[in-house]
C-alpha cells in the first residue's frame, strides 16, 4: 500500500459529518487486510517451522544444526534467520511485532477497532484510545516472506497453503483498491465540508445557554427535536447558517434540517 493511507488515519478533533460513512469503510478494508495478514503471517511461520524442521533431518548436508528439539522453535526461527543473514536483526524484530499483531487479531481484536467506534470518541479523549492499526504491516510482512523464501538456505518444505487462499487473497486486495480510493473521496469531501462549516462559524456567538443549539429543552427523551428545537432549528437557517452547520451545531439528521429549510422557503 503506498502514501495514500494517510488518508485512513483520523484526526484527532473528529466532526461527525459523513463519519459514520467513513468509518464503515475503513472498517471494512482493516477487516480485509487483517484477513490477510492473518494468513500471510501463518503460512510463514508454519513454512519456518517445517523447514527448519526439514533442515535438521539432512543437517549433515547443509554442515550444521538446524534445530534441538529441547528448545522453543521460534527462537530458534528468528536466530537461523540472523545468522543466516536472511533477514536483519531490525528486520526480524519487525517481523516478531507483526506476528503479535495476528496474536492480538485472534484474542484482542476490538484493539485494532475501537478508535473507529463513534459512541467512544468522548470517552477516548480522556483515555487516549488512539488508533493502534499499522496499514503497512501487511506490505512488510509479505517482503519478509517473499525474502526468506528466497534466500533461506536449509531445506524447503513445500505446501499447498498459498495456492489455496490465492483466490481469497486476491478478492480482498482488490477490493480494498476500491474502499481506498472511496476513502479518499470521502475523507477530501467531508475536509472540504468542515472547512466551510468552520468558516461560517467564525464570526457565530452563543452568548448564553439559553441560545446555545444543544440546549437539553431542543431535545425529546428520544433525542428528536422538541417543538423548541424545531425552533431553533429554524431561527439559525433564517440567521443564514447553512443546512450543513445546522445539522451540525444541533447533532440533527441533515434531511431533517433539510426539510425545516424548505417549509421556510414555502412560507416565503
């Protein structure tokens, strides 16, 4: 994935306007690329473990000991790998991090979620609930596995895994080209909007309370608008704030605000 997932990565001060929308979609590609590296990080490790395995039964061949069935195995994955000089000691430590990145898919997964939950935005602001996804893990890992199956110099145990999620694999890459690019969109779209909001708020004062667009009394017990909100919904359209900020100053579904705007039209 190249620079463009800096457009997945959202701003602190979040205004809600097209978030929803938003969020969906960059839920859906996490879901798609965490189905992938949850694969890709499998099949390396358990192409690591059978090949290290493999290594040692023809360890006179290769001139040394690949594997000693008292210790753990990945360690001694990660070791083989430095001194084979296959990959780096940075690289394999980057390579550690991304398999507990699969660990924390499999057991934790609302860790890599959870910033994009719109109900905790107030509450992660105190409790820093900052986004945890690496969209480029995925990318790293694959260069990791398509560098040890090249250089790797024991035995090389061959499987069927790869040929058998390739359909899978290519359905999900190719789907997330397309939320990216309708990520971007909508990410440049709803930028665009929150500047002109802002823009029109600027000179916009609420001098008390009472005035004050999410006052409790605008409200019903089921968050719709009370027959006071009604008004104040209409008393800032005929103030000149647009739709857009109405929606948003007030939290209301822009159809609704839509719809007051209209009646004032028709009353003109």
């Amino acid at each position: 994935m190249d620079q463009s997932a800096r457009f997945l990565v959202l701003p602190k001060k979040v205004n809600y306007v097209m978030l929803k929308k938003l969020l969906k979609l960059i839920l859906r590609y996490r879901t798609n690329d965490m189905m992938r590296l949850v694969f890709h990080t499998e099949d390396l490790k358990k192409h690591l473990v059978e090949s290290l395995k493999a290594s040692e039964q023809f360890s006179e061949l290769f001139g040394d000991r690949y594997y000693d069935e008292k210790m753990k195995i990945m360690p001694q994955v990660f070791k083989r790998l430095i001194k084979d000089e296959v990959l780096s000691e940075f690289e394999v430590e980057d390579l550690k991090r991304i398999i507990e990145k699969r660990n924390t898919i499999a057991h934790e997964v609302q860790i890599f979620t959870r910033d994009l939950y719109v109900e905790l935005k107030e509450y992660s602001k105190c409790n820093s609930f900052e986004s945890e996804y690496d969209y480029f893990a995925l990318k790293r890992l694959i260069e990791y596995k398509e560098k040890i199956r090249s250089q790797w110099k024991g035995a090389h145990v061959l499987s069927m895994r790869d040929f058998e999620f390739e359909f899978a694999d290519k359905i999900y890459k190719n789907d997330n080209i397309k939320l990216l690019k309708r990520i971007k969109k909508l990410n440049i779209e709803r930028s665009a909007l929150i500047d002109r909001v802002n823009k029109e708020l600027s000179g916009f004062d609420f001098k008390n309370y009472d005035d004050y667009p999410k006052n409790t009394e605008n409200y019903k017990v089921n968050g719709s608008l009370s027959k006071r909100g009604v008004k104040t919904c209409r008393d800032l359209l005929l103030q000149g704030l647009s739709v857009h900020t109405v929606s948003i100053l007030m939290d209301v579904n822009l159809d609704r605000v839509k719809y007051q705007n209209r009646k004032i039209l028709k009353e003109k």
